[in-house]
C-alpha cells in the first residue's frame, strides 16, 4: 500500500534524481544549499518565499553546519538520521553539526513519499523523504567549498580533498568549511553531483556514530516547548468540554480573575483559556471557573454500548468494500471447516510524556512566531494565520523538539495551534502566550487511536489449506472531514483503517474485506503505526488460530503462503532461527510469532512468555528482524524497534480509553495505564543487510508485538485473547 | 522559606502549598525537572531532597523547608559523571523528555547500592514511565554504570 495512498515511493526515488534543481544563496557571509523538488519551480534562492534564507544547508563563517530538517524529532532520531546523511557527503567537523526544523516552503521541504505536496513527518517516511535530498545537498556544499578553494589557490578541483571540515591541498595549503562559505556562496551551483557508493560510505551504517543529541538530553539541557521562557510569556490551561461535540454556552470568571497570578480568562472556538504567570497558579484557577456547556450534539454514550453496536455492525458485514479477490462465498460454500473469531480493540490515547502545548508571540513588526511540535508546518502556518487574520508568510514557526508525540503532534484539525493563537488574539496580543495542557487534558482532548471491531471468518479445505479469508471492520475514519479525505479515501474506505488487512501478505486465493466507517464526536488520529495497530493483532493472530487448528506449525505455515513475499519470509525466517524457535523452550516459557509490513518495512518478532498464578502474562524476551532498506543509522533502528515493541507491548496488555456516558474516564497514568521498566522484555533486534533504499522504522516495529505475545499465550494457557487490552475485565 | 537548592541557599516567598516542580520550573527558571503527570505517577520531576528521590509535583515547598534540593542542573560527584556517560555512550534517550527523572532517580539508586540487582532496578525505577520505552537501554545503561563505578 502507499503511504497514505500517495505516489509509490519506488517511482518517486527513480524520478527524483532528474527533478532536482539546485538553489544556493549566500547570507552574509554563510553558504546556504537548498532544492527544490520541482523542476518547474525556480531554485529556492530565486523564490520569493516565506523564508528565504532556509535552505537545507548552511555553513558560517565560524565553522558550524546548521542542517534545516524538513521532518520534525519526536526522538525518533530523524534529526540525526537527516545529519548523517549530509554528513556522508558533505564530511563536515561532526561536533559543529547541529539540526533544526524548516519550514514555510513546501517545494523545498515536501514530504517525498507523500508526491511533494505537504511537508509532514508521519508514515515512518522521514528516512525515505530525505535519503537523495540531504545527501545531494551535502555533496553540493562540498562541491562548491572545493570549487571555492580551487580558484583561491589556483589548483585543479580535482587535487583537492575536503574532509572533516577542512579543504586541503597537497601542496600543504589548508583552510577550513567556514572559511570559504562566502567565496562558494557566489560561486556557481553545480548542475549534478555524484554521490558516493555504497562502498565509499563512512557514515551511513555505522555503528559508532553517536547520537549528536543525547548529551543534552541526558543532563536536562534539552529545550522543549513546555520549557519556553521568552521575556514577559505568560501560561494558559485550556477548559475543553468535558463531552465530545459540547460547545460553550457561557462561563463565569469571576472568581478566577481575582486569584493570584491571574492576568486573564478568554473563550477561544476551542473552550476557555485560564491565563496567568505560572501553571500552578492558572491550573487552580481553573478550578475556579464555571462553565455551562451546549451538550445536544454531543457524545453520550459508554464504552459497553458502543462495542455493543460495533458489534451488530460487524454481524451484518461492512458496507464498503476494500478488497475483493476471487470469489469467497462460493469458497465458503464449499469449505471443509471454518473459522471464526471476533476481535474489539479499544480508543487509545499517545500520552506522550511532554503533554501537548504550543506557544505564539506577536512581535513589533507584525510577523507571529509560533513555537510547538509542528508535525504539520504548512498547514499549522495556514491556521495560525487564519485565526491570527494575518498572512501565512508573517507566522514564523519555530519547530521544537517534543516529548514524544507517536502521531498525536499531527492533528488534522491543528488543536494546539488554534488554542494558542485564538488566546492571545482574544488578549489583544499584548503578552506572548503558552498554552500547556495537563496530563488530564491531554488524556481526554481525544484525537485517539478509533476504537475498531473485526469479524474474521476462514475456509480450509480437506488437506487444511486456508482457501478463503473475510473480514469485516468497523470503525471511525480517521481521514473523513479532514483535508487528508480526498487522498486517503477512496470508495467510501479510508486506506487508513484497512491498511495491513486489506493488503494482507499472504497467498489466499478467495478475500474479500469490507468496512463500516462509523462516525462520532469522539475525535480520532494515527497512532504509531495507525490501522497496523489492530489489523496486524486480527490477522496474526487468527493466521495463528488457523494453524493450531490444522495442526501445523504457525512458521512454516506461514512461510507456506509466503512464497512471492519474500522480504517477509526473509525476516519471519531470521527471527525465528535467531529466537530457536525449532528448539524446545525452557521450562515454564512459551513462544509466539508474528510478522508485519507496514511504510514498506518489514519487521518479524518471536515473543517468548511465562504466565503467572493469575493467569498474566511475562514477556521476558522479544527477538526482532527487521527489513528496513539500508539501515542508515543502524543503533536507531535498534532503538526504535525497542521502543516500538514497548510501545505496542503496554498497549495491548494495558491501556485503554474508556467512555462513561460521553465522559473520558481515565485521566491520568494511574488510569491510563503503559508499560513500565518492570515489564519491558529483553530486546534483540536484527538488521537484514539490504541495499534496498531506506524505508521507515518509527512505526513498523509496533505492530507485531501484540499478535506475537498473544500467540504465546495461546501456546501457554490455550486461551485466545479476542478483546483488548487484556487487562480487560472481560476477558478475566 | 529557605532551602539549599542544588548548594546555594535559596529564600522563597510563595504559596506555601505550592509544588517544589512549578518553583523550579516557573519561579527559578530551573526547566531540566519536567512535568509529565502532576500526581505523582510518572516520575519525570524527580529530585533528590537529602539524596533521596522525590517527586517534585506532589512536594509542597512548606514540607522541605530547610532541606537539600538537588536538580538535574545540579547533580554532581563521580555517580552523577558515569550514569550521564553512560546515558550518552548507550544512546539512551530518545525524545529524552523523561530522561531527567530517570538520570537522577538512578544517581540515587547507585549512591544507595552500588551492586544493583534486576529487581533493586525494576523497583527503583518502575515508577519512572517513559513513553519512548527505553527501558530497555536505561537496564543496560544503570548495569554498565555499575561496572563503571566498581572499577
Ligand atoms: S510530574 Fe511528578 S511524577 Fe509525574
Ligand atoms: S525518552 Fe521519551 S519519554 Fe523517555
């Protein structure tokens, strides 16, 4: 499947080289590179744009790189993912090099994977967005720093060599990047540049590369949002309806305007802002302030009843199709033996530890900074300046580093944004504002992972073949009424809700899966791996089902209908030779497998589990191949394939949101519950050496953990686990 | 009110109910201790209160007063220097956000117990929460500490 249903990434990365064309401007002193993704558009430094002294590159005079990302860092890595690959090119003094966020120009900034047109960090598609991008950029500069010394010292270009940050010449003539930035400034661009070999690479791959910002973040040094301090900036907590689709009929401040620290209390289109000079002191005056909501439209109902109709709906079968192949009623018709099973997955929260916020100022000069985890740039800078009534190109955002985010930091309806701007327009822009929310806030201003129903159903025939699979679905879309709806779905099915199912690997000759996309107030989003994140647990589970039942093993029945996908045989297979799953396991463990694509990486993983006296499960140890393309930074692979099977881990043992009569009721981590270091299992990851081109790694290591640890659970105590979380009361 | 905050004494003229984590972070500009849940749950404003780890979002300054408060900005001595190499040698943090809390929850851990088991880790540390999970590099990271200060 596409990302997001966008132009196939393959063509993209065969058609990107030729469509290149290459900008570099000077500013002051300093070589800035940038491209444009276009070739019909002119070079960055000849646009007129929002910012046009933001390229990709920048060298100063005083030696340091700033590298302008157009993908923003959750802690996902991609900052350093995107500085190693100019760093491969451009060989720069790697202690000067420091990355920062883009923005305000999509023909530069694009999201590759995603046909160029949005600049967006989602879809595990960083990597991908910037493997020729950055890397061309990097040897650009270098070209133009040698070009630069070579006509300064009167030598062929070709007796120059420029590493680590300093351009030297045999004859003993040296001089630094910096030095020549201004001279290759004004220096010709290089119409093409060859980038390095495989071979020749000292960068890409390599293990003892550090990490250029864990220093900082293992001292506290680490700015994020949260901790903004500009001059005079005050901070505001939200008052969100307490239902989804309520809206605000009145408020009484009064009391609240009088407390300590107070500056001020405004409505926004969002709820009410409590302002003042510190978040204990507005957190308690919020307390203070009564609201009387319009609740008609909203949503009322309770978990119970809303898996109860999701239910119904899956017993009547989807109302849209999604895949259709061969002819599966005739080959239920005649099956030997079928298989059923149902499946309900709750609404999820991303509870990134930093909760969510986002900061404006309007200055002097009319232009509006805007500070926060913009994960969406150019849509974030349209709102701020719809809500601010003032053009896109005076809002200026600066792209924070974030607390983790896991999707929650792309919100189609930018609702962090238009909270910050609305209030400090409705305070007559006469402070800068933050608004933080609480763990409280941020657990119940939805955008959840949808709550999704499956109902699956299997034909063997006689000698156990599995001849036809259907599934049916039911749940929100995530794309419906959102700027996303025209290229996601597409015949009344949201690509997002089906993906991993509807494009399922395996050698079935009869599928059909159908959708029904429900709608509520309760307001959905991607969450780490998006429609994997129940798809894969339904199929590898139920995969797993049907082998038990005709008494094969669940690998090789797997590799079995796995002949023409042979990168998910490829990691199915290292997995399990690496976790000896052909041996006996100790005593008291149980094994299980599971094998997921999703963003066009391919990651297989044995659990290996022991069950306590009340029946929980213990992961003890995961082993995890993963098929990722070239692995540019192979120690961030291995920490987002941990960190996703963390991840995924707590999610499907322990977290769920539930509603009551409308209302959220977890609101914090003692009701929300996540995995912690007591739970984490023992993690090896392996890497498929491939030359393929880099795919993502931010997602695709969440989906099979849930389906692999429910297989050894099965394996452990013959119980199928069908409704998650499997805290689940019901489910004891 | 007066406290020794990170060696320096330190007078403070607020709320006595108010939280040590909102003095820190909005009062003295002290952001290094974060806020991650308000009540206690997650760990990411830990602080050493007379070396012992204590979450700053449920201390109110009038129960501390005239104790030691050590912050991350503030954290020093040899257990300080080798858990944060170790942290940076083993790529520990990811978004690092929760980082903070987990770096000084584990100084107090190895300035308690220099030898410590799984379950002296998993009991020191399950109250921190990271959303990243990295506990698994944070396991290897407070092992190879260990090493590090046995020799
Ligand atoms: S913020 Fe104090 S424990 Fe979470
Ligand atoms: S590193 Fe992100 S929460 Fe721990």
């Amino acid at each position: 499947m596409n990302y997001f249903g966008l132009a196939p990434l393959a063509r993209h990365l065969q058609t990107t080289r030729r469509s290149f064309l290459i900008g570099a401007t000077a500013i002051g002193s300093s070589l800035v590179v940038g491209f444009s993704a276009e070739a019909d558009v002119a070079p960055a430094a000849a646009k007129p744009v929002a910012n046009p002294f933001v390229g990709y590159v920048q060298i100063a005079p005083d030696d340091t790189v700033t590298i302008f990302s157009s993908q923003m860092d959750m802690g996902q890595g991609i900052y350093h993912g995107i500085a190693t690959l100019v760093q491969e090119e451009l060989d720069a003094d790697w202690v000067k090099v420091s990355v920062i966020g883009g923005f305000g120009n999509t023909a530069l900034y694009g999201n590759v994977p995603f046909g160029g047109k949005i600049q967006m960090t989602g879809g595990s598609s960083g990597t991908a967005s910037s493997w020729e991008r950055y890397r061309r950029a990097g040897a650009t500069a270098r070209a133009m720093l040698i070009a630069a010394a070579a006509e300064r010292w009167n030598v062929p270009i070709g007796e120059i060599k420029a590493q680590n940050g300093t351009v030297s010449h045999a004859s003993g003539k040296s001089t630094t990047y910096g030095a020549l930035a201004a001279s290759a400034a004004s220096g010709p661009v290089p119409a093409d540049v060859v980038l390095k070999e495989p071979s020749e690479w000292k960068y890409i791959g390599n293990e003892a590369l550090p990490r250029y910002d864990s220093a900082p973040k293992s001292s506290g040094r680490q700015q994020y949002t949260i901790d903004l301090r500009e001059p005079d900036m005050l901070t505001a907590v939200m008052i969100h309806p307490p239902l989804f689709g309520a809206t605000l009929k009145s408020f009484d401040a009064s009391k609240a305007r009088a407390m300590k620290g107070i500056v001020d209390v405004v409505s926004t289109p969002r709820g009410v802002a409590v302002v003042g000079t510190g978040m204990w002191e507005v957190m308690q005056a919020r307390e203070a302030v009564t609201v009387e909501w319009e609740d008609d439209k909203a949503e009322k109902r309770s978990s119970r009843e809303i898996a109860a109709e999701y239910r119904a709906a899956a017993d009547k079968g989807g109302e849209a199709v999604a895949a259709n192949v061969g002819d599966v009623d005739a080959a239920f018709a005649k099956a030997a033996k079928v298989i059923e099973a149902s499946y309900e997955f709750p609404y999820l929260a991303h509870a990134p530890l930093e909760p969510i916020n986002a900061a404006v100022r309007m200055n002097a000069d009319g232009t509006l900074e805007v500070w926060g985890g913009h994960q969406m740039p150019d849509a974030y800078q349209a709102v701020a300046a719809k809500v601010a009534g003032i053009a896109p190109d005076k809002v200026i955002l600066r792209v924070m580093k974030t607390g983790g985010g896991f999707g929650r930091r792309a919100s189609v309806d930018s609702d962090i944004i238009v909270e910050a701007v609305a209030t400090a327009k409705a305070m007559g822009w006469t402070a800068p504002v933050k608004v933080q929310w609480t763990r409280e806030d941020d657990m119940r201003a939805g955008r959840y992972r949808p709550a999704f129903a499956h109902k699956m159903k299997a034909a063997l025939d006689d000698s156990g073949n599995l001849v036809a699979l259907r599934d049916t679905l039911v749940g929100q879309s995530i794309a419906k009424d959102s700027f996303m709806e025209k290229s996601l779905v597409k015949n009344g099915v949201d690509v997002l809700s089906v993906e991993g199912m509807a494009n399922q690997p395996y050698a079935i000759p009869n599928l059909r899966v159908d959708l029904t996309t429900t709608t509520s107030p309760v307001s959905v989003l991607w969450w780490r791996s998006v429609g994997s994140t129940h798809t894969a647990y339904a199929l590898e589970t139920f995969i797993d089902e049907i082998a038990y039942a005709v008494g094969k093993d669940p690998v090789e029945f797997r590799l079995a209908m796995l002949k023409d996908k042979p990168r998910h045989a490829a990691v199915l297979r290292l997995a399990a030779g690496k976790a000896g799953w052909s041996t006996p396991t100790p005593a008291g463990r149980f094994r299980g497998v599971a094998v997921a694509e999703s963003f066009h990486s391919y990651v297989a993983q044995v659990a290996e589990i022991s069950v306590d006296g009340s029946g929980r499960p213990k992961v003890h140890r995961v082993v995890c191949a993963v098929d990722c393309g070239v692995a540019v930074n192979p120690d961030q692979v291995r920490a987002q394939m941990e960190g996703g099977i963390g991840f995924g881990l707590g999610a499907i043992l322990k977290s769920q949101i539930t509603l009551d009569k409308g209302r959220i009721v977890e609101g914090n981590f003692d009701g929300y519950d996540v995995l912690r270091i007591d739970e984490m299992p023992s993690v090896e990851v392996h890497i498929v050496k491939t030359s393929a081109p880099p795919t993502g790694v931010g997602e695709p290591g969440v989906p099979p953990i849930g389906p692999a640890v429910a297989n050894a659970m099965f394996k452990a105590t013959g119980r199928r686990i069908r409704i998650l979380p499997f805290a689940n009361s019901e489910n004891s | 009110m007066r406290i020794t905050l990170n060696g320096q004494a330190t007078d403070l003229d607020v709320d006595p109910a108010k939280p040590l984590l909102w003095i820190l972070r909005d009062d003295l500009g002290l952001v290094g201790t974060k806020y991650g849940c308000g009540q206690a749950l997650c760990g990411a404003c830990t602080v050493l209160v007379d070396g012992q780890p204590v979450r700053a979002c449920q201390t109110a300054i009038a129960d501390i007063v005239g104790r030691s408060v050590v912050t991350i900005e503030g954290v020093s001595g040899k257990v300080a220097e080798v858990v944060q190499m170790t942290w940076t040698k083993l790529d520990v943090p990811q978004c690092g956000y929760c980082q903070s809390g987990q770096v000084v929850a584990t100084i107090a851990l190895l300035n308690a117990n220099r030898k410590p088991t799984e379950n002296d880790i998993n009991d020191a540390l399950s109250g921190n929460i990271c959303r990243c999970n990295t506990y698994h590099r944070i396991r290897a990271a407070v092992h190879e500490a260990a090493k590090l200060l046995e020799a």
